[in-house]
C-alpha cells in the first residue's frame, strides 16, 4: 500500500483535524545558472495542536522545506506542488499559489516562524519592544496604548519578567536566551496558528535549551498552537513532538508517530540516527554516521542513503520504492525496512 494516503493518515490522528497538507513538493534552487532539486515529491499533514518534528543531517533541506512553507526561498527558486492551509471558517489557502501581497496575512499572522539564531532574525537596531510591537496584528498595532500593554503581556508569557527594561534594550544587550524568548513573542504577537521552529535552541545550552522548549509547550496548551520543530537532536524529537519526518537529501525516508519511530525505526537512515546519538551518548564516539550526505549538484541513482547503508544491495543502486506502510503504522521509503510492511 502507497503512502501519501489521507486515509492511512487519519486512522493515525483521529482525535485531530487537518490545518497543512503538504502534497508533491518540489523546489529546485539556481545554483550559478543551474537549477538542482533539494526537495523533491514530499507529501505530508500536520494536524491541530500537535508537533511535528523534522529530523535529518546538516543539508537534507530542513530549513528550505519550512522556507517553502513561508515562501521565503532564496531567489530564483523554482516550486511546484500544493501546500494547503486549513483556516478555522473553512476556507483553505494553496499557499504556493498566492502572491506576494496576499502572503503577508499568513508570514506571522497564520504561520509564525522562530529561527536558529535570534541575533540574526532580529533587527539589531530596533529595541527589543518595538520589534514584537511592529509584529502585532494589525488591531493592536492600531492603538499603541494596547498594543504596547499586549508587548508587555507577551513578555509575561514567554517567562520575561524584567519587562520594561527588556522592551528598551537591544538585541545586543540580551543573553542568547532571553533574545529567544523575545523572539518567540514576536513570532505569536501575530496570533499564529502554526509556529515553525527551526533549531530554535541549537545556540543554547542544555538547561536553556529545555526551558525555552518547556516554555513552548506551555504555549501550545494555552493557544491551541500547531508546532513544528526542526531539530538535530532526537532526543529533543523523542521528548517534545508526537510526529515526525526523517529527511534525507531532500526526501522523506521516514514518517509517522514520533515515539514508535524511535522504538522501532523502519528505514535504515533513522536506525543509523538513533545509533550515533545513542553511542555518542554512551561512549562518546562522534556523532555523524560514516560518510556523507550526497551533494546535491551530484545526487547518486536508487535510493540517496545507499552509499552509506549498511543493507543495500544492487536493487537500492538503481531504484528506490515510493513511501509504504511501516509496521509502525507511518511510511518508510526502503525495499528492505526494518521493521514488516503493511500490506494492503
Ligand atoms: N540560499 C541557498 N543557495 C543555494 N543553496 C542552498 C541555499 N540554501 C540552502 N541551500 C542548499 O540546499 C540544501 C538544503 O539546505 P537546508 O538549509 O534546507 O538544509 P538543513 O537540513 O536545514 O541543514 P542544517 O541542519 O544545516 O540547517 C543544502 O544542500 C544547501 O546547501
Ligand atoms: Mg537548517
């Protein structure tokens, strides 16, 4: 049976309703005058009130996925596909086929975003204050006595108590943390629905790390928000996302419930994940799996993890099945999984 199936999908989430389906993906960048795929036929939903983790090594197109979604791809980026967003009155949105202008609702106010390094996605000659009131909807920022005393609220919600003297600083004059926190009351000042985080605590220390994303969490709760988290680290995945995607060089090997995933992965690439953070963790050993991933100016035929996979034979060289059923409920794309196929 074929992934990619919405009914297969909602047996998995029943309790949750659709807010982004995401079908038949594409994007090619320009590189020097040469258009190379980096995404490449993802489908995927994310359902209300959850988090969806997004998990794969440095370059699988993480960050270019959740650009898309936004549509903020670097220039002369070439998509195709259908990115649909589900609002509350039952209007849905094809994102990629608005313009520009019509963008501007939903960059902030439908999907916000939190990125890696506040440093960089804060403008460092602003004050802290102004920068979240600027990104209020638009009925706020039309009083700015409420708006103001909605800056502060936010502040308040983000676990900033210092407040008065944090809306008149400068980024510069913020710790890594605290900046991040300002960060994410900027990216819910314009009321989201969804919020994409990519690597939002990768610049942080590990107590900071949990605190920023315990702090996320209770603001899923109160705002019935949709998250999805990009990270490295699985075990940030396995503790804060119910779903998740495994990307490798542009496509997804692997999806399905976060928790069974971990337990029991069905596509080598995840398996060899788990197993470098697991003796990095007990032994100390690098962190990467041998070899690397493809360039993506010279991806390899078959299967892109081949190379590198410990199960590969002269099939996975020269081809590569469309996602199917893992035993884990979710999808693998792998003539030889780990785990047993579902069968239609
Ligand atoms: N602006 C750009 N111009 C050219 N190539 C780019 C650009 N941005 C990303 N790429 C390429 O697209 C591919 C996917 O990049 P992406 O940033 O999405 O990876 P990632 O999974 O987010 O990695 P990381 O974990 O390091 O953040 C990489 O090969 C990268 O080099
Ligand atoms: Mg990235």
């Amino acid at each position: 049976m074929k992934m990619g199936d919405k009914e297969i999908n909602r047996k998995l989430f029943e309790n949750h309703d659709l807010i982004l389906t995401v079908r038949n993906l594409d994007i090619k960048l320009n590189l020097n005058g040469e258009l190379v795929s980096v995404i490449d036929k993802i489908d995927f939903d994310l359902w209300t009130g959850s988090t969806l983790g997004i998990v794969g090594e440095s370059g699988s197109g993480k960050s270019i996925l959740c650009k898309a979604l936004l549509q903020i791809l670097p220039l002369g980026a070439k998509v195709s596909g259908k990115v649909n967003l589900y609002l509350p009155d039952g209007e849905i949105l094809n994102l990629l086929s608005l313009k520009p202008q019509e963008m501007i609702s939903v960059r902030g106010k439908k999907i916000g975003f939190l990125f890696q390094e506040p440093t960089t996605s804060m403008n460092p000659v602003l004050k802290c204050g102004k920068q979240v009131f600027d990104s209020l909807v638009d009925r706020l920022r039309r009083n700015k006595n409420i708006g103001m005393q909605r800056v502060t609220e936010l502040f308040e919600l983000v676990g900033l108590s210092d407040k008065e003297k944090i809306a008149n600083s400068y980024p510069h004059e913020l710790s890594g943390g605290m900046l991040q926190r300002v960060a994410i009351a900027a990216a819910l000042a314009g009321e989201p629905s969804i919020l994409i985080a990519d690597e939002p605590t990768t610049a942080l220390d590990a107590s900071l790390q949990r605190k920023i994303l315990q702090t996320l969490s209770q603001l899923q709760k109160k705002f019935d928000l949709t998250l999805i988290l990009v990270s490295h680290d699985l075990n940030i995945i396995s503790n804060w996302t119910n779903n998740l995607l495994v990307m490798y060089s542009g496509r997804i090997v692997e999806y399905g419930q976060t928790a069974k995933i971990i337990s029991s992965p069905a596509h080598p690439y995840t398996q060899a994940l788990l197993e470098t953070e697991r003796s990095f963790e007990q032994k100390g050993l690098p962190k990467s799996i041998p070899g690397a991933l493809p360039a993506i100016s010279n991806k390899p035929s078959g299967c892109q993890f081949h190379p590198r996979c410990y199960y590969t034979d002269a099939l996975c060289q020269v081809d590569e099945p469309d996602i199917l059923v893992a035993g884990h409920g979710g999808g693998t794309r792998c003539y030889y999984p780990l785990t047993k196929l579902i069968e239609n």
